[in-house]
C-alpha cells in the first residue's frame, strides 16, 4: 500500500517557498552515491543479487538512528503504475532512471519527502536531500547523517585512493552531486545569463536548464550543480558552489532592480499580461506555462503581483507537468487534452488563491 | 502546431540546437523523437554522459599495439572487460577500479582534474585509514625532533608509532 500523499499530493516540503533566500533560489539537493563492496553494481547485478541488495538496504530502515531522523516508507518500483512513477518523478524524488529501467528498485522516502533513498538505481544507494529555498549546507548535513547509518550497517565499496566506488567514473572519491535550482528572470531579460553560465563552467560547475535542455531554460529556472567529485573534500565542494550561487544570488538582484528601474512600465505590463493569461486561458501547452508562471513569480517577487503566494507557483511547476495532469484526471490524456486540463487548473489555483 | 517529420501528431516537444552560435529550431511528436534518438526529458536515450566517457576512454595516445592487450584486461570478479567497460562508461563491481587499475589515472585526471580522494571516509574502513595518516605524522614528527636532538620526545613517539602499528596488524 502507498500512502497517497506520495503520488497524489504535489505538496512537499521543497515547494513551500520557505527558506533563505527562496525568491531566488527554489530548492537546494545534494545526492551521494553509495555501493556495497560485495555485489556487482545494478547494471550486471542478477535479479537474485539485487533482490539482496534491496533487502540488505530495508533492513537498515529497522535501526534506532535512522528512525530518530524521520519515520521512513519503502515503495518498490514494481508496486508503482506508470504514472504513480511519472509523477515522483516530476516531484524529483526519483529519477527517470530509477522509474523506467531499474530492477528490483525501489525508493525509501522520509515523512515529508525531503529524504529520498533510491535502491538498485545506477548505484546500489542514492541518498538525496531535498530542501526549500538556499539550504545548501543544510542539504549536505543531512545527506551525511543518513549515510552515517547505513555505513554502520553496511560495507561499502570503498578505496583508500580512490574513495567510495560508484557505477560512472564521474561521481568517484566523494560520490556527491550537490545542486541549487535558481529562478534567474532578471539575468536572462537583461541579456547576462550566458556570459554568467559560461563563467559558471569555468569553475567546474554545471549548469542545466530544468524542464528544458540548453541556454532556453524553460520558466527561467537553472540548476546549478558541481561536476568534480574527486580530490576535494565534500566540504569544499559544497563551499565552493555555495560561494558561486551566493554571487549569482547579487547578480540576480540587481538586474531585477534595474529592470525595475529602467523598465518600470514593460516589466508591470509584462507580468500583468502573464498572469491574465493565467487567469482566463483555456489552452495553455507547457512551454507557454513555464513561461507566464515565470513572470508572474518575478511579479511577485517586485512587488507589482499582491495576493498570489509563492507556494502557488511552486506547486504549479509541478502539478501542470504531465504525469501530474493525469493523476489527477485518473486517466491517459492526448497532448490537447493535457493542455486544456493544464489551463483549467491554473484558473482554479489563482482564483482561489486571489480569493483567499 | 504539427510534427515537422510526422506531419500527423502534435508537436510536444520543441528542440532548440545552437551549433557554433547557428540556431536551428524544431518541433516533433513523442514518437519520432524517439525514432530520431532526440534526447526527450525524463526518459533514457539519446545522448548521455556514458557517450561521452566511452570517447575518453578509448583515447590511446602512440600505444597502438598495447591497445589491444589492454581491451583485453578483464575483472575477474564481475567479467566486465575494459573494452565493454570504454564502451558503456561503467565500471560493474567495485573490484573493477583494481582491475583496471593501471588505466584509471589518466581518465580521473581527464574528468575530475584529480586522482586521489581527500574527502569523508567511512568510519569502520575509515579507522585503518586514519591510523596510517596518523602515523605518518607521527614519523614526520619523530624525525624533526631527532634532528633538534630532543630524543626523549623522539622515544615517546616512537612507542605511539610502535602502538598504532600493532592495533593495525591484529585488525
């Protein structure tokens, strides 16, 4: 049985909109990769060795310090139909990987969804912290915590040299992918953005449009995330993308500040236009949600946008991505109808949120 | 609007590739993206970290005739030679990092700029590790103290190194 609260609600806890910062950045996630010295790694494990894997990693779920963090609940994968899947995808508590091609793999969530453990994902163990707003190190904290109990349990793979084995060369030594997804209106309407990105690669971080591919972010939202995990100490490594975001944070800032300055007029149009859109649509495909909810978030944000709260558009990104659509319509929907459905729920949310 | 190859779906998905400053724009349906092995979002497929990997791995500067013997080389624990490993961008077990040990060094520096961990270690592998950190220093130490002629300080840590050693010989 799974509590519906996992695959039906899109509430949790880093859509809230709290947290340092969360005008700016939505949500912080660190992501360490953890392997069992003793079984091949789930691309050549056998249904049986991953099947033990799976209940080697359930056990731990019984120990007191783990219990002391959060209740947990286990899913396995194969419990899950294709848009119960679909949709902790969108949430991000799993990955497309885990969802469409893990054997025996399941996914170990804490009580408010900000731990998520995936099993027998690209790697034996995944554990990811997922918080609100600027928590970067908040992240990283818990993130380790969690893995201090496993690694009381378990024997993982781990070399003097090379530190923790994982199944891609890429996350060797610390196993961490520490990442800040970062709504930037104010950067990409003054043109800054990929000067800013490309100074960003330059340091060794990464930098991905979400629900989008390139420089075109859709909605205006970057994940910024680190790529070496070999040779520096997690610390630094968190520190370091920490300082980075910390800037582009100031950037932001007063480019929003200019705009407003400079721009007044088209930016309070602008934003206007979006959320009246919003408001009355009765088609809206994805690619033009992303954008209008982009500015009315920036609206919001300047002050021009009263009596939406940023928790709306939280919960929207998610809710109006297609697995979410179809939950909640409890059936398949062809594109068109996705995109009918899609307008109809904005104009509900924003009515009831005007209203309340 | 309509997929551009298909002409019969709706076009979902919107793709826009900058090559060399060019920008070309096209809008497809989930089918043929998937036909055109267009990387969809959420999905597997198309082009991923692994591609790029295998292209590293398989650079052999002025070593061709040592180039077939080390596709050759093979873990013994989980079969998975270097070859499908250049290929896939995978390692398949944890003993393979000591399997392919001889070739790792170059690819680590390609990837991460390093090749020795300094970061979190576990605590109960961690505590033969520490122990070894812990009497290097003590050697260093040790032998300063020796060249500052101080050789009851010298002794005393002498006997600390001889101790951290025989913890770590009855593990």
């Amino acid at each position: 049985m799974i509590p519906k609260r996992f695959t039906e609600q899109a509430l949790t806890e880093w859509m809230k909109g709290e947290g340092p910062e969360s005008d700016i950045v939505i949500s912080s996630r660190v992501r360490i990769a953890r392997n069992l010295r003793d079984y091949p790694y789930p691309m050549l494990a056998t249904n049986q060795q991953s099947r033990e894997v799976l209940d080697k990693l359930s056990a731990v779920m019984q120990h007191e310090d783990l219990k002391e963090i959060s209740h947990f609940t286990l899913i396995p994968l194969a419990d899950m139909n294709e848009l119960q899947k679909m949709v902790l995808v969108e949430k991000h508590l799993i990955s497309p990987n885990l969802a469409n091609e893990s054997r025996n793999g399941a996914v170990i969530l804490s009580d408010n969804e900000s731990v998520s453990i995936m099993v027998n994902e690209e790697d034996h163990l995944r554990i990811q912290c997922l918080y609100p707003g600027f928590q970067i190190k908040e992240a990283w904290d818990l993130a380790n915590q969690v893995d201090d109990v496993f690694e009381k349990k378990l024997e993982y793979g781990f070399d003097e040299r090379r530190g923790y084995l994982t199944s891609c060369p890429t996350n060797v030594g610390t196993g961490i992918r520490a990442s800040v997804m970062m709504h930037l209106p104010g950067l990409v309407l003054s043109q800054q953005i990929s000067r800013i990105l490309t100074a960003v690669t330059q340091v060794g971080l990464a930098v991905r449009g979400i629900y989008g591919e390139g420089s075109e972010a859709l909605g205006n939202l970057f994940q910024i995330s680190n790529q070496i995990t070999l040779g520096q100490s997690e610390e630094e490594i968190i520190d370091n993308l920490y300082g980075v975001a910390k800037q582009i944070i100031e950037h932001e800032r007063a480019a929003r500040q200019k705009l407003v300055q400079e721009w007044k007029m088209r930016i309070v149009d602008r934003v206007n236009r979006s959320l009246g859109i919003l408001s009355h649509a009765a088609i809206m495909d994805s690619k033009e949600a992303a954008q209008r909810l982009s500015d009315v978030r920036l609206g919001i944000d300047l002050n021009i946008i009263r009596g939406v709260s940023p928790y709306v558009l939280n919960e929207l990104m998610v809710m109006t991505q297609p697995g979410f659509l179809q939950q909640i319509a409890g059936e398949k929907l062809s594109p068109d109808e996705r995109d009918i459905r899609r307008a109809q729920l904005i104009r509900e949310r924003f009515a009831a949120s005007q209203h309340a | 609007m309509m997929c551009q190859e298909c002409g019969k779906k709706p076009a979902t998905l919107h793709f826009t590739k900058i090559v060399n400053g060019e920008k070309t724009e096209f809008h497809i349906c989930e089918s043929c993206a998937r036909e055109k092995g267009e990387l969809i979002p959420g999905t597997s497929g198309g082009f991923s970290i692994h591609n790029l990997l295998s292209g590293l791995l398989d650079f052999e500067p002025s070593q061709s005739q040592s180039a077939a013997k080390v596709h050759k080389l093979r873990c013994d624990n989980c079969g998975l030679t270097y070859s499908q490993f250049s290929k896939l961008g995978r390692f398949g077990c944890s003993q393979c990092y000591e399997s392919f040990s001889e070739r790792l060094d170059p690819l680590f520096k390609r990837v991460h700029g390093n090749i020795v961990h300094t970061g979190k270690v576990p605590k109960r592998s961690g505590s033969i590790i520490q122990h070894k950190r812990e009497i290097d220093r003590l050697k260093r130490e040790m032998m300063s103290s020796i060249e500052r002629e101080e050789f009851e300080k010298a002794a005393e840590l002498r006997d600390q190194i001889k101790e951290l050693e025989r913890k770590m010989s009855a593990k």
